[in-house]
C-alpha cells in the first residue's frame, strides 16, 4: 500500500511539471488572440514566434530552469539565478518584457535579486506573470514542509519579479500544487478554492484580506472576465484558478478534467500560454501526468 501511495505522489508530481509544459504547449499558438467558444483548440504551434507543434515557450523553459536545480536536492537561489541568466545570454525566442529587464542589467547571480527591486522600485506597478509561470516545479524542493516551500516561493519569485502580487500568487499556487500532489485522491472530489486558500497564512498579513477577495472573484468567474490585462501577476492568477473550478469534471472519467480544463484556459485569451501553463501546473499536481491526453505527450517538446 505504502509502494503503492509513492507511486501516486511521483505521478502527481510529474504531472505538476508536465501539467504545465502540456498547458504552455498547447497555447503558444493562441497567444494575444482571442479563440471564440466554437474554434478548435490544439497543439497546433504557429502563433507570433512560430513555434512547432508541442513546442513549450519561455514559461517552461524557466521552469526548467528551476527544476534543474531542485532535481540535484538543492534550493540554492544563486544557481537558479545563475540558470536564469544562462537561458536568457542564450537568446531565447521570447522573453517576457519584465523578466528581459530585470535580466539583462544583473551582471552575476547575486545581483539578481537586488536588480528585481531595483525594477520594482523604479516601476511600482509592474507585476508581470512571468513568475507564476515557471513556479510549478517548486514545491517539488520540500513536499513535507509548506513553510519551506512558501519561502521557496517567494525567494524565486523575486529573483525577477519582486512585487508583492507576484510574491502572494507564487507563495498560494506553489502550496496548492504542494496539498495536491500530497493529499489528492483519484476517486474524491479535490477541493481547489480550499487548496489555494490554505495558503493563505503563508502570505503577508498586509495582503491576506485582499488576495481572498482575489480567490472569490475567480471561483465566481465565469473565466472569460479574466481576458482583459492576464499578463498581469493578478489576472493570470485570477484566469488559471477560474479554468480550473468552472470547468466540469467529466463523470466516466474524471481526469479528462485536466484537458478539458486547459482547453478553456486557452479559450480565456490574451496571455494564453501562459494562463494554461499555470493552470496545468496545479492541474496535473491533482491529476497526475497519466491524465495527459497521449496526443499532446507525442507532440510536447522544446529547449531548456
């Protein structure tokens, strides 16, 4: 039974990784348009950067990024940091506006996390998505201990994106990621709102209140109203949850949630890579990566 339950844990926390270069994947080639509610959503590349089909973007190869080093046992902020700047002195193909500045004027490791509050300082209300994106991989650093991971969070978050929004939606999806992959049960219903607002004491006293109110007005939705303005930090976070809980889990076979659920991410618009990104980051940490459709895992694919 024990093998058995680590078994399931391992797959659900694949599922977080792949959950989210799944949801990068799949819309990449809808990204700054707006897909009507009749129009086909598939792996089916293209977009502004002409990616292949199955090719993940700048969000997962950030992740990547992060994973790398978490994969070796270690959490070392200056690795990942030194990670970041490797990927981004290699020219990628896209890099988000906030995420390029922030970059591009720290010239070791170390000065990373200074360069982000100096960007934050100088541009107060910049809080772009570009660390909600790649944060899927971060509670895999210290499944048995949130405290740690909210930290985590926080700490890689800032690496780039110092704003306390961006903080907050990191610290929030990070545990919630880290409750599904530890408590999900393929036969019971998971409670998402709960699961994102159990991380609630783990974010700044100062902003508890407003990021409630934030939780509501997703699971309120509908995800549509979440279009306008997603690659924002509040928005992004606001579209992802809203995809989850308003899309009906299947009753023969509920793990077809995770498809279809990424599906309407996409359909949400604008920002649409990266919303599924984050979506299928908690997506595939509840429903494991066998609930990935066997169509996109041939497709899926990209650079680190």
């Amino acid at each position: 039974m024990a093998g058995e339950r680590s078994r399931a844990v391992s797959d659900r926390a694949t599922g977080a990784v792949l959950g989210s270069a799944a949801g990068d994947a799949l819309g990449a080639g809808y990204e700054f348009t707006n897909p009507g509610p009749d129009r086909e959503i598939a792996m089916k590349g293209g977009g502004g950067f002409g990616w292949a089909p199955g090719e993940w973007t700048d969000d997962t190869q950030m992740a990547v990024a992060i994973l790398d080093v978490i994969a070796t046992g270690s959490s070392d902020l200056d690795a990942i940091a030194s990670n970041f700047l490797a990927w981004y002195e290699a020219g990628p193909a896209d890099v988000g506006n906030q995420t390029s500045s922030v970059l591009g004027s720290a010239a070791i490791p170390e000065d990373l996390a200074v360069v982000a509050v100096a960007f934050m300082d100088a541009n107060p209300e910049a809080a772009g998505n570009g660390a909600l994106m790649r944060t899927g991989p971060v509670a895999l650093a210290a499944l048995d201990d949130r405290t740690e991971i909210a930290g985590l969070a926080g700490s890689i978050a800032s690496l780039t994106h110092a704003h306390p929004d961006s903080v907050a939606a990191c610290v929030l999806w990070s545990l919630a990621i880290q409750e599904a992959i530890t408590t999900a049960e393929p036969d019971q219903a998971f409670d998402w709102e709960a699961a994102i607002r159990n991380g609630l004491e783990h974010v700044a006293e100062d902003r508890q209140e407003k990021w409630d109110a934030l939780i509501t007005e997703a699971v309120i939705g509908p995800p549509a109203v979440f279009k306008e303005k997603n690659g924002w930090v509040v928005k992004a976070f606001q579209a992802a949850l809203s995809a989850i809980v308003n899309t009906p889990e299947p009753v023969e076979q509920p793990s077809d949630h995770l498809r279809d659920a990424l599906i309407a991410a996409v359909r949400i618009g604008h920002d649409t890579d990266t919303v599924a990104a984050i979506a299928g980051a908690l997506l595939g940490a509840r429903w494991g990566a066998g609930a990935i459709p066997g169509e996109w895992n041939t497709l899926i694919h990209g650079d680190r």
